[in-house]
C-alpha cells in the first residue's frame, strides 16, 4: 500500500507540484527521526526500544538505526521479521505483546532469535514455555496494570496485571527463566505528566517488594508526548529527570536497568500526510484520504492536527473553519475539525496535516479501493519539536517549557 518514492524535496509544496499524486501523499522527515532516537539514546538513562507499531515504514526503521537505536519492540509474527531480515541478529528485538499466537511465540524464538517475551498471566507463561520447548534463556517481562491518570489516551483496560495478582506472577516468571526477569507497563498513550512515570514505577516497587523476587529490568513502556496545537506538554527532559529520579528510589536500582518502548515521541513530528481536497460543499472538505486511510487518528482521537493550505501561489484569504470527509463511502469518515483553513479553498488545493508520522501510514486501510499513499522524503523542519537541541539539558537552557518552536526556520532546507 506504501509506495516509496525516493525523490528527495524541499518541502511538501515543492513534491505536490512535482509529483501531483493521484492519493494521499506521506511526507517523510527521517534527519528528524534520527535526530528523536539520539536524543532519547543520549537522555533516556537505559536501553531504548522502539515501539514499531507507531510507524512500521522502512524509512523510520533506517532513520532510527542511523541514531543508534538497535531495539525494537515488536507485537505481532510480521512485526518480528520485518525487523529481523532488515537488520539481522545485530537489533535486539523485544516481543511486547502479552497475547501472543502460539505460532508467532515460536516463530520469533526458533527462526528469529527472539529472546524477549511479556506476559500478564500464566497462560500465557505455559504459552511461552511450551512453545520454545522449555528454553532457560529467555528474558520474560510481566506486565503490570498501573494507573493512566496523566495519559490522553488510557491504555489500561486491556493488558496488565493486577497489583493483587503481580507478586505471583513475577514469583512464577523469576522461577521459570535462568536469564533476566522484568516488569513493564504502559502509563497511556500521550502522556502529559511526567509523575504518571513516577506513578506507575512506584506501584512496580511496590509489587516487587512483595514478591521477593529478584527484578532485572524495569521497562517503562511508552506514553511519551508529542506537540499538539493546544497539548503542549513539559519538556521531554522532564519526563527523564522524573524517571531516573524515581528509579533512584525503587528497591531494585542496584541491580537493574531501565528500557523505555517510545513510539509516538520518536515519529510523530517526523512525518505529516498530504491530501488533496476533491470538492468543496459550504465548510465541507471532501478529501482523498481519510478514517479508513491514515487520518484515522486525526478522525478519532479528536485531537487538533495542525494544518497548512497548499496552493501554487497561495492564498491571501483570511483562515476559516471546515470540517473534512474521508474519500469512502462511510458516513463516519469525517472529521468535525473545526480546520482552520483560507475562506476560499478550492477542489484542487492540498491540505499537509501535521503530526501524523505516528500512528498515519501505519494504520491505513485498503477500504473501498483508497488508500495508496506515495511516500516522499522532505527535508524542511517540522512544525514543532521536541528535540530541538540535542540534550535535555540545552533545551532546558532554552527557556521554561525547553520546547522548540521551528516554524521560524522552517525555510532553511537542511541538506543531507
Ligand atoms: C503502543 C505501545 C507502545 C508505544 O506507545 P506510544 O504511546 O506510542 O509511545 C509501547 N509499548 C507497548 C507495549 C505498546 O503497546
């Protein structure tokens, strides 16, 4: 469905005009991609895997990798070996999914050299077990329910274990492994208080010290934030102080070490999608991608997605708001916005909607026939950051928030 161009441009504007893409066009900044996972190598205080489901697209594996981010965490039997043939036994994949297939439990261990597994019951512990015929090196991770106060969007209902039932469970998991043992959790998605990490952490000492058991690794999961229009969130650097701070503070800091599965944080500012409205009813946009594409996101998680009006030569037209639908036949495929947008677009005029490197291309589907996004590289900046500067430390330098506004550079093309 991805169809990759390697055509390289200068910004969004200059591939619409060179390409006129019959679709959705997916613009790709990977320079910000490598620049995320540096920052997080550099001031996350442990191992950093990224959570391949926010973005699965070979460019975002590349860009990563060229950071230095070696792992990986993957959830499903297509996710393992995409990573695996791509960089073979050198990436350190970490299989995140307590509900595993039986196959892809033994696929990912006998043919990719997975070690990694969590779980969240027993079942799936014999699961585990039985399908890599009792190995004693694998690193298993349990993970834990723990509160999503802070999060934007609430993870907690689905997976994790109870704190009445952890101590067990890790009890069980500690025996059954010769190697490493660990507990994980996820705070929720787009977490805005660094103190849910805080939060989360403490009931995971709180949990192992009732279990006895000794802890190898701590793995805080993913939640960390990406800039929205009105959700802005503390620095990135905050979120690291609170968690090493915290880390201090647990019964097993001797011991153990800190993984962190960042999705979100590592993509979302590096890509945006490029849609073309195909006609215009009142403050009706009828686009060419949409729900069922890789707007879904922008449809359903109701957040403000920046926007920008495509046109050559422009528009002097004052911003108005409009409301988008999907290219499909669904009703539901519409977005209410408001999108503030010039009074006089037309059919014909694209639209690039900002922070959908995350959580876009990875959730398109083929539904009524849409859905072919062409991937372009452009190398402008993206609309915000949260890595502006290189180290946590700097950023705070930069002011209260530590978050750099890169719209005023948007016009210096970095060169490769
Ligand atoms: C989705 C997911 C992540 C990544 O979450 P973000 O909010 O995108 O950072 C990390 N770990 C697990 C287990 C996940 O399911």
């Amino acid at each position: 469905m991805d169809n990759i161009q390697s055509l390289v441009f200068s910004s969004p504007a200059d591939a619409v005009r060179a390409i006129a893409p019959e679709g959705p066009m997916a613009i790709a900044r990977p320079h910000r991609v490598t620049a995320a996972g540096q920052w997080f190598r550099e001031n996350f205080p442990g191992e950093v895997f990224y959570a391949v489901k926010a973005n699965p697209s070979p460019w975002v594996l590349d860009a990563l990798w060229a950071g230095g981010v070696r792992g990986f965490d993957v959830a499903s039997e297509a996710e393992v070996r995409l990573v695996a043939e791509r960089f073979g036994p050198e990436a350190k994949l970490a299989f995140m999914h307590p509900v595993k297939s039986r196959r892809a439990i033994a696929r990912a261990y006998h043919d990719y050299g997975v070690r990694t597994f969590v779980l969240d019951t027993e079942d799936e512990l014999d699961k585990i077990l039985a399908e890599t015929n009792g190995a004693k090196d694998l690193t298993l991770m349990v993970r834990l329910a723990v509160s999503n106060d802070g999060a934007s969007l609430p993870l907690t209902a689905k997976f994790g274990v109870s704190a009445a039932d952890a101590p067990a469970l890790l009890r069980r998991a500690r025996g059954a492994t010769e190697e490493l043992m660990g507990v994980s959790f996820h705070v929720g998605s787009q977490c805005m208080r660094p103190l849910a990490f805080k939060a989360a952490m403490l009931d995971a000492n709180r949990a192992i010290i009732k279990a006895g058991a000794v802890v190898d690794i701590v793995d805080v999961g993913g939640g960390f934030p990406a800039i929205y229009p009105g959700m802005q969130p503390p620095e990135m650097g905050a979120y690291m102080r609170e968690i090493r701070d915290t880390f201090e503070q647990m019964f097993v800091a001797q011991n153990a070490v800190l993984w962190a599965e960042p999705g979100r944080a590592l993509v979302a500012e590096a890509g945006s999608i490029v849609t073309r409205v195909d006609l215009r009813k009142g403050d009706a946009l009828y686009l060419n991608d949409g729900a069922y594409g890789n707007l879904f996101d922008a449809v359903h998680v109701k957040w403000p997605f920046p926007v920008k009006h495509i046109r050559e030569g422009g528009s002097r037209a004052k911003l108005a708001p409009f409301k988008f639908f999907g290219p499909t036949c669904d009703s539901i495929d519409a977005a209410p916005g408001p999108f503030m947008l010039p009074a006089d677009i037309r059919e014909g005029d694209h639209i690039e909607i900002g922070m959908l490197g995350a959580y876009g291309v990875a959730m398109a589907t083929g539904f009524n026939g849409f859905g072919d996004t062409t991937t372009v590289v452009s190398e402008d900046a993206p609309w915000e950051s949260m890595f502006g500067r290189n180290t946590a430390d700097q950023a705070q330098a930069e002011g209260e928030s530590g978050v750099i506004q890169l719209s005023d550079r948007k016009r210096k093309p970095r060169r490769k």
